[in-house]
C-alpha cells in the first residue's frame, strides 16, 4: 500500500510539474510579442541577443546543483535521515549562491568585453541589466531542487508561476514606462532584461516561504539546521557532534553533490548551444553589411518567428519527461517488444506533429507576422525557421527516448554537432542571404541532431523506419494540411476584406481560419492514412487515453 501510495504522489507531483513549466514556458514565449510590439525590432534584437547569454550563465551558476539536492533528499527520505538532505541544501546553496554572485559580478564588469565578442556595443547595457537575476534565481533553484526531492513539486510550480508572472509583469511596466519616457533601444531592452532579477525575486520569496512553513513542519529541523551551518562555516559555536556528524554524512558532502551535477549541467548547455551561436555569429556578420544599429534590427526580425516555433518544442519537451521513466521501466524489466513499440510510436507523433507545426506555419507565415507583429517584415525568413520545428521536435523527443535507454552522452554530443555545422553554414550563408540564410542553417542543424539521435535510437531500440510510413504518407498528409489552411485563410480573408475588416484583425482572423482547416484535416487524413491508430494511441503515457476517447467521439476512427 506504502508503495502504491507513493507511485501516485510522483505521477500527481509529475503532472503538477509539468503543467506548471509547460504554462510557464507559455507565458515565456508569448511574452516576447508584447516586447516586439512595445520596444520594436531593434529592442527585440538586443533582448534576443542577451537572453541566450543569461540563460547559459544561469545553467553554469547552478552548477547541476538542483538536480543533485533532488537525488540526495530523496535518498536521505528513503533512508530515514532528513538532516542529510537539509544539510545538502545549505551546502549546495551556499555554492550556488556564491557562483551567482562571481558569474553576475563578471558580466556587469565584463559587459562591454561580452558585447565585443558578439560584435555590437548595443547590447552591453542589457547585458549589465541580465547581472542582477543572476545573483537571485540559482539560490532560488536549490529550493526547487531540495523540494523536488521530497516529491513534493507544488513549492516548484508555484515559484515558477510567480517568477514568470512577475518578470513579465516588470518587462512590461518598464517596457511603458521607458518608451513613454523616449528612452533609446538600449535601455528599454536593459529595462525588459530587469524582468528577469525581478521575477527571480518573486520566485525565491515563494521558495522561502514554503521553507519557512517546512521548518514550522518540523521542529527539530531549525536546530539541525543552525548547527549544520556553524560547522559548515567552521565558526567556533559548533559543536565537536555537530561537526563530527556534519564529516560522516558522506552522502551530502560538495563532492558528490558536484559529481552528480556538474555532468547535468553539462548536458543541458548542449541544447542551447545553437541559439548561441546565432548570438555570436549573427550580429557581427549582419553589422558589416548594415551597421550595428540595423544589425539590431534585422536580428529582431529574424526572431519574430522563434516564439512560434518554441510553443511548438516546449510541448514536446514538456511531454517528453513521460515517456523517460515509462522506457527506463521497460528497460529494467527486459521488455524489447514494449521498447520498440514506446519508441516507434512517440517518434512517428513527434515526427508528424512536427511537421504539421512546420508546413501550417509555413503557408500562414505573413498573416500570423502581421497579426502579432504589426507588419510583414520577414515572412520568408519566418516560412524557412518553421521547418526548425520538425527537427526540432524529433531531436527533443528523441533525446528523451535515447536518455530512458541510458543513453545520456550521445545527444548532447549530437547537438554539439549541429552547433559547429549551425556556425559553419552561418558564416557561409549570412553574407549572401542575410537572415533568411541563418534560418537556413538552423533548418539545418535541428535537422542534423535529429538525424543522429535517431538513428541511434534505432540500434538501441531495434527500430526499422520504413520509406512509406514516415516519408510517402506523411507528404501526402501536409499536402491536404497546406491546401485546407490556405483555401480557408485566404478564401476567409477575401470574404471578411469584402465585409470590411482590416489590418491585424483580419489578419489575426485569416490565421485563426487556417491553423482551424489545417488541424482537422491533419486529424482526418492522419486516421485515413492509418498514420493514426486507436490502440497505439491508447499507448501513449498521460494524454493518450484521452485522446484516443475525444476522436473516438468525433467519430474519426474507422
């Protein structure tokens, strides 16, 4: 009963988390129309630029240290020693806090040195601005990880929510309050970085406050506490026991805390690493054909179709933490067939869902930009990016499939390859094709990591990928998406221009109009092309079931 009663915390504490971080990154996302709305192209160029930096500056600070509270808490729970994992905390804390600190120190004195290597000097005050969230969120991440180690996800999902509603929230605030003021590009892109810190203070007050109540849970805790950080501190108020005890818990020492992080974080600076190189390359390349100023400008264009792309990936990289534990069980058990079955099915998804995000964006790429963005400046260059999302989500999922197999490695090794092959063609296609040539590379790249991943997914699960299964049919798939979505987007559209609706809302009506043709016919020529079966649906973990149900109703299945 013991175990039954904890197998339904972790998957209540697995589904909590998950909707929390998949409506956080949402709010992620979407957030940056506002920004490009407000600030204009050139702030959103200058903000892009700054904030793959922090995010990979944020990644290192953390040193994988959450991660690693996590594994050691739920280790000292089972093993009936919560002190070990309290003073784990506080170690990996105090790590992670002075890390932040050093990192956030540097890039505020580093700022112009950082904004030289990237080539423009615009973007040195933003950068400054990024300084201060780094000093706050890896404090705020190891709460999330000591939590997360008790299975207890709701601390986490409520500081993330804080943390994004407020750094929202002060982005836009300071958004207002500096183009009111005429503020130049610089600092209102420096004025939106702020959110950042600002959320990330909203989401360590929430942390705290869950801690403040654990401790109240707990009466012995504060006094292991206070003599846990004197002997950590080595003040001479700590007792010989304490002390003594604090050097037998091997289990919560830095070095294993850092064994089992540093390799962590290292894994998850793979996958960024190609936004990255788009900061390092881009700006310079397009500065010498435009200056640094238009630089701006174009690179804020280029990543209007990125926020589209990314609602895309994040749900794939949301779904992806189902299907981890479901292959490691298979996996343990020695079940091939289940293997097999788990990898070929959420790879043939991904794969279509992917490529259905990329064709309707593609057809409805100019009234989507004008709706969210006021005008059509780089359509094209958008209806090249929105092929990233079928390598994109195939490259995710795959990495996750591969990660349940224990392959951990081979994906942040395959995505380092797709950065160098990303700069490489950068450097090549920039010149001649501006951004349009960029959005060219990161097709691609993402189209290179997934490649590899797959195919060593299928040595590792015996997969066999037949030419009609995943090439024949799904092409004549996409051709009846596309057709319904711009039939009924620009048919639609021709009718309500008649009727006299215009600009962004017609727009926004044309959009609505196609992604709403495209997706039933993507659910009835899936069905029809037997790409869709109701029991391997059925098989999917978390939204299968329910799925299977909804289409059964609309009477979709044969």
């Amino acid at each position: 009963m013991k175990s039954q009663a904890t197998g339904s915390k972790l998957l209540q504490g697995a589904f909590i988390l998950s909707a929390a971080a998949l409506l956080s990154k949402l709010i992620g996302a979407l957030q940056k129309i506002p920004l490009q709305n407000l600030g204009g192209d050139a702030v959103f160029g200058i903000y892009n630029t700054v904030y793959p930096i922090y995010t990979l500056l944020v990644t290192i600070a953390m040193l994988g240290l959450p991660s690693a509270i996590s594994k050691i808490v739920a280790e000292a729970e089972a093993g009936g020693s919560p002190g070990e994992g309290r003073t784990a905390l506080l170690r990996a804390a105090l790590v992670s806090s002075a890390a932040g600190l050093l990192l956030a120190a540097a890039t505020y004195a580093g700022a112009p040195l950082i904004a030289g290597f990237i080539g423009s000097s615009h973007v040195a005050q933003a950068l400054r601005a990024a300084a201060w969230g780094l000093a706050i969120v890896p404090l705020m991440a190891a709460f999330r990880g000591y939590f997360q180690g008790l299975h207890n996800m709701m601390p986490t999902a409520v500081s993330q929510m804080s943390e994004q509603s407020a750094r929202v929230a002060v982005m836009i605030a300071l958004l207002l309050a500096l183009s009111a003021q005429g503020a130049d590009a610089e600092t209102i892109a420096a004025g939106a970085m702020l959110g950042s810190a600002g959320g990330g203070i909203a989401g360590l007050a929430v942390m705290l406050l869950y801690w403040r109540r654990h401790l109240r849970a707990e009466p012995d805790a504060a006094a292991e506490i206070a003599a846990a950080s004197e002997a950590v501190q080595g003040k001479p108020g700590a007792s010989i026991a304490a002390a003594s005890a604090m050097t037998r818990r091997n289990g919560s020492s830095m070095r294993k805390l850092l064994a089992y992080g540093v390799p962590v974080m290292l894994g998850a600076l793979a996958a960024p690493l190609i936004s990255l190189v788009d900061v390092f390359t881009m700006p310079r390349l397009l500065a010498s054909a435009g200056g640094e100023a238009q630089a701006m400008v174009q690179f804020g264009i280029y990543n209007r179709g990125l926020p589209l792309i990314q609602l895309v990936t994040m749900l794939a990289a949301s779904l992806s933490a189902l299907f981890i534990p479901a292959l490691a069980e298979s996996r343990f058990r020695g079940n091939l067939i289940e293997i097999e079955s788990r990898c070929r099915l959420s790879l043939r998804w991904f794969w279509l869902l992917g490529l259905a995000a990329s064709a309707g964006l593609a057809v409805l790429a100019v009234p989507i930009n004008i709706a969210l963005y006021g005008d059509a400046s780089g359509s094209g260059t958008i209806r090249w990016l929105a092929f990233t999302a079928a390598g994109g989500t195939v490259g995710l999922i795959s990495a996750a499939l591969l990660q349940g197999l224990g392959c951990v490695r081979a994906p942040a090794l395959h995505f380092l390859a797709a950065a160098a092959l990303k700069a490489a063609l950068n450097l090549l296609l920039i010149p001649q094709q501006g951004i349009a040539g960029a959005a060219i590379a990161a097709v691609a790249a993402q189209g290179l990591a997934a490649g590899l991943n797959v195919r060593l997914l299928c040595k590792a699960a015996g997969l066999r990928l037949r030419p009609a299964d995943w090439l024949a049919r799904p092409a004549l798939l996409l051709a009846g998406l596309a057709a319904a979505a711009a039939a009924a987007s620009f048919g639609g559209g021709a009718l309500l221009g008649a009727a006299g609706l215009g600009g962004r809302t017609l727009a926004l009506a044309q959009s609505l109009l196609g992604v709403a043709a495209g997706s039933l016919v993507f659910a009835a020529f899936a069905v029809r092309l037997r790409l869709l079966d109701e029991g391997e649906l059925r098989q999917l973990p978390g939204l299968g079931p329910k799925l299977a149900r909804a289409i059964r109703k609309l009477g979709l299945f044969p």
